[in-house]
C-alpha cells in the first residue's frame, strides 16, 4: 500500500497561495467510514482492498498569509508504535526520519519553523497527531514552535475527559503538551482567526468539531475535515459510524452545503484520496463534484 495522491499540490486562493499537503496515508475499514450506508453502494465510489479497508488521505492545508503561514490540521505525526500503524493502515514516513508532513513543507519550500498559525479542527490522532513529535530521546516536543495553536475550547475538554466510546480517537500526547507550554488560543463558537480565516462550529463528527472558512480577495474556500471527509460522503446521509452525533451530522451537513453551493464557495476534502479541491454541483436530487473544478487554478 503506498499513501495515496501526490504530495504536494499548490493553487491560487484570491491573493494567497495555498498547498494541500499529503501527510500520508490511511487505511480504514469501509463500513466504517460510512456507517448504514451498504457497501454495494458505496463501494461504487471508493473500492474496498481484501480487508474491507479504503485508501485514505491525511491532507493539511498551508497558507501563505499575510501574517505568516497558517497550516490547518497536522495528520499523525511521529509518535505511535508499528502495531498502531498497521491497525489503522498509517503511512506516514518521509525522508531521513521525517514525517509526510515534514517533507511535503520542505517540498513547498519552508520548515516546521516558518509556521505561525496552527488550527486544528479537532483533535483526533489523524487530525491533531502531528502537534507534537517524539524526539531521538523518547521526549514529547511541540512540532512548530513558533505557532500559536488553535482549537475549540469545547473540543479540548472533550478530548481530555473521554470515556469508552471516544478514548480511542484522543492521545494526550498529541494536545496536552501544547496546552501545559501556554501555546494553545482555545476559542469559543465561530471565531475570526486572523483576517480572512475563520473558524465556525460544524457538529456532528465530535461535539465541537470545526471548519475552517477562508476568504481572500472575494474567493471563498472551505476546509470541511470530518464533516465531509471525502468526495464520496458529499449525499447528505453518508455519514461516517465514527461520528458520535450522526444526526447533528446531517444537519451541518445540510447547512453547510447548501451555503457552499450557494455562494460558490471551494471545498477542501482533507481524507479523499484523489481529490483535494473542488466546488459543488446540484442536479436537484444530490451534490457532486464539477468535473471542470478538479484542475482548475482559482
């Protein structure tokens, strides 16, 4: 199995410059990743390997933003062991010891360093693992030292009081660090970032998850995460079994494509394992992708 689609993918966002980065790959059970929705149906859209698992992206989005660069999500990170890898298909290995991540910045041309602003739309391994990083000697260091982190502070206590349902998905390692250094911003509801990055409440896949609007120069961009992780979750109830509030999940999900068809708004899917952009279509029954979206530079 090899991470699937490229590493690096670079396009214009209004004035900014914007780099969909691939921080590996994923390997999920099928059924999971789509709840009561059939197999003979949704392996129409994405195929199953010999194990019912489906090939997944961890893509992170950086900006070049007038402040500095902005990287949304950060993928797994480092820090957990070969048997955990192999349960959940991670392929995340760079170059030399790095991670995807690590070596998707240096192929866009700057290092964990230059980064400023780091938003995570939840804390879940795959979103928030790449915070922090295990060092040579076994010790917990935070990936971008330089950056204030950003998250729901709703998300945050949720994270850190998990019971048997949610203990899976939340490793301390991955958040605390950067809440005991003071480098967290934890915000409240829908919160302008820095000009033009906003963060607004899209419940459903966890109580507080977030998505990441963007607006430059009158182009509009929206980063989805879990909300619709894929392409292929784009009907309305394709839902993900992980989803711990599956009907809330609907609903955003109504609300919120139904705003991104209508103001035309670009949509990033963080797991899909071919398509990063694309802005909606509607022929009256269900969303889909346009075709001429998927190459296109905005």
């Amino acid at each position: 199995m090899t991470p699937p689609t490229p590493l690096h993918e670079r396009r214009r966002l209004g004035r900014w410059t914007v780099h969909a980065i691939q921080a590996g790959g994923q390997h999920l059970d099928g059924g999971a990743m789509f709840g009561v929705v059939p197999k003979v149906l949704w392996e129409r859209r994405i195929q199953a390997d010999a194990r019912n698992r489906i090939a997944l992206g961890m893509r992170c989005l950086l900006i070049e933003h007038d402040v500095g660069l902005i990287l949304i999500e950060t993928g797994s990170g480092n820090k957990e062991d070969r048997k955990f890898q192999e349960i959940y298909g991670i392929e995340n290995e760079g170059a030399d010891g790095r991670t995807g991540l690590e070596d998707g910045l240096r192929v866009a041309g700057f290092t964990p360093e230059d980064v400023a602003i780091v938003i995570d739309t939840h804390l879940h391994f795959d979103h928030a693992g790449g915070n922090t990083y295990r060092d040579p000697n076994g010790d917990i260091r935070l990936s971008f030292p330089r950056a204030r982190y950003v998250v729901q502070g709703g998300e945050y206590h949720y994270a850190t009081h998990t019971n048997e349902r949610t203990a899976a998905s939340y490793f301390a390692h991955n958040f605390v660090p950067v809440h005991e250094a003071g480098r967290f911003d934890l915000v409240d509801g829908e919160h302008e970032i820095v000009a033009g990055v906003r963060v607004m409440p899209t419940p459903g896949h966890t109580p507080f998850h977030q998505s990441v609007l963007l607006e430059s120069d009158g182009v509009r961009a929206l980063v989805l995460a879990d909300l619709v992780p894929t392409s292929a979750h784009l009907p309305l109830p394709w839902i993900m079994g992980y989803d711990v509030e599956p009907l809330v999940s609907l609903e955003t999900k109504r609300r919120i494509l139904g705003r991104a068809l209508a103001e035309d708004w670009l949509l990033f899917f963080g797991h899909d394992p071919k398509v990063a952009w694309s802005r909606l279509g509607h022929d009256g029954k269900s969303y889909h992708l346009r075709p001429e979206e998927l190459s296109r530079e905005t």
